[in-house]
C-alpha cells in the first residue's frame, strides 16, 4: 500500500455511469474508490511498459495454435467470422 505521504491529490472527471459503477465496485469490495483508480491506474501503466507487452505478445504466441476448429477457411474468413460472433 502506498503512504499517504506520497501521494498526490488529482483531479479526474468521470461519467455518470463510470463512478456509478466504481461506487458500486467499491462498496462490493470494501475499498474507497480512490483506492481502485490508483489500483486500475497501475494496471494501466504495467500494460503500456516495453515488458507488458511483450509480455502480452508471449501469451499470444503461447495461445496460437492451441485450438481446432472444423472450419477450413478461418484463415481466409477470420474477418467475417469475427464480424459474425460479435453480432450474435
């Protein structure tokens, strides 16, 4: 946990619906809603670092290959099919 010595007060606009459902996050988990932004900020940050994604790049590396399908023409169709799957 970081000290409140180091911490910084900020500012941040939210919509309706974002503090909404972080009131709503908050009171599930027993946190102040502060708490969860400087937690959802540090994801954030992790991800955009060189070793996220490369990180990132290793796992879907790792999950390529890993399933079958009996369509033949995924490869040639992947965007239709995509297309598909998000409209059902």
């Amino acid at each position: 946990m970081t000290s409140w010595c180091n911490m910084i007060r900020t500012q941040v606009q939210l919509t309706e619906r974002q503090i909404g459902a972080l009131k709503r996050l908050a009171a599930q988990e027993k946190k102040s809603v502060a708490d969860l932004v400087r937690q959802s900020v540090e994801i954030f940050l992790a991800r955009q670092t060189e070793a996220g994604k490369a990180l990132r790049i290793q796992r879907a590396l790792a999950a390529s290959g890993k399933f079958a399908s009996k369509t033949t023409d995924v490869s040639t169709n992947h965007d239709r099919y995509l297309v598909d799957a998000y409209l059902e």
